[in-house]
C-alpha cells in the first residue's frame, strides 16, 4: 500500500512539475504612462487646438506653452523674478489652477464689465487668482508674493 501511495504522489508531482516553463521576463521598457502635458511651440497652438487665445505679457521671460489633457491651455513664465502659471479653458471649471493649498485668504474684486476676480493667499504666500470672461475659465498662479494691484492689472490686460 505504501508503494501505490508513493508511486501516486510521485506521478502528481512529476505531472505537476512537467507543465511547468520559465515564464517569459516582462519588459517594463514597454510601458509607458500618459503624460497629460504637451509641450507646443507657441500660444498659436491654444487658438488652433483649443479656440483660446491667450499670451504671456510683455517682459515676461522662460516662457513655455501647454496643454493639459487636451482641455487646458497653459503658460509659464517669470515676470519681475516672480515665477507664474496661466491657464484657460471651456471645459474646466473647478480647480483649473491645480493648487491644492490651505487658502488663508480669501478677496473678491470686480473689474470692467462686473467681471468677477478672486485672489485666494495660499499658507506659503502664492496668489491664485480666477476669474471666467466670455464662457472662458482663468486661473493666474503667483509662486511669490505679489500686490493685488498687480494681479488685477494683469487680469484687466488679459481681457483686450
């Protein structure tokens, strides 16, 4: 009896064994992840892709354009050693900045034509500040402290 248990135990385990193979090595240089960010040569490519016009100003200099998961039109740039992000979209509303900070706080302007400014201050002193003009979503990102003067001014210019 106890030849049959081992002879069967043998059988399964030579069965077992037979089947397997060296499974083929998985090539991680095959993945790849989506970047949401393409880089594109001008603000010509927000007009032509996304019918947003918008600019970095004048004197502004590092500048590079955007755009972000093909809804999102952005440009950085640094103006008067302050490093900024612009963006504008149709489609995006809520958190168009991307900043994720505690808000410490909160002010609320209107400009020309009842256009409604917000400028949040961010714990680690950046502006954001967003406004919407003609069904179009804005946000200006200030990484340094900046006057409110300013950034109003820069909204204003934005809208000619």
């Amino acid at each position: 009896m106890k030849t049959i248990i081992l002879f069967i135990l043998s059988f399964l385990l030579f069965i077992g064994l037979s089947g397997c193979k060296q499974k083929d090595e998985f090539n991680y240089n095959q993945l790849s992840v989506a970047n949401p960010y393409e880089s594109v040569e001008s603000s010509d490519a927000f007009k032509d892709d996304l019918d947003i016009v918008i600019s970095a100003p004048i004197g502004a200099t590092n500048i590079t354009y955007y755009i972000i998961n093909k809804k999102v039109a952005q440009i950085d740039f640094l103006l008067n050693d302050v490093f900024y992000t612009y963006r504008a979209s149709k489609s995006v509303s809520s958190m168009l900045h991307g900043n994720y900070e505690t808000v410490k706080k909160y002010e609320q302007f209107f400009i020309e034509n009842n256009i409604e400014v917000n400028i949040n201050t961010t714990e680690s002193d950046k502006k954001v500040v967003t406004w919407e003009y003609k069904n179009i979503n804005y946000s200006l990102t200030a990484e340094s402290p900046v006057n409110n003067e300013d950034l109003l001014s820069f909204v204003q210019n934005s809208l000619n």
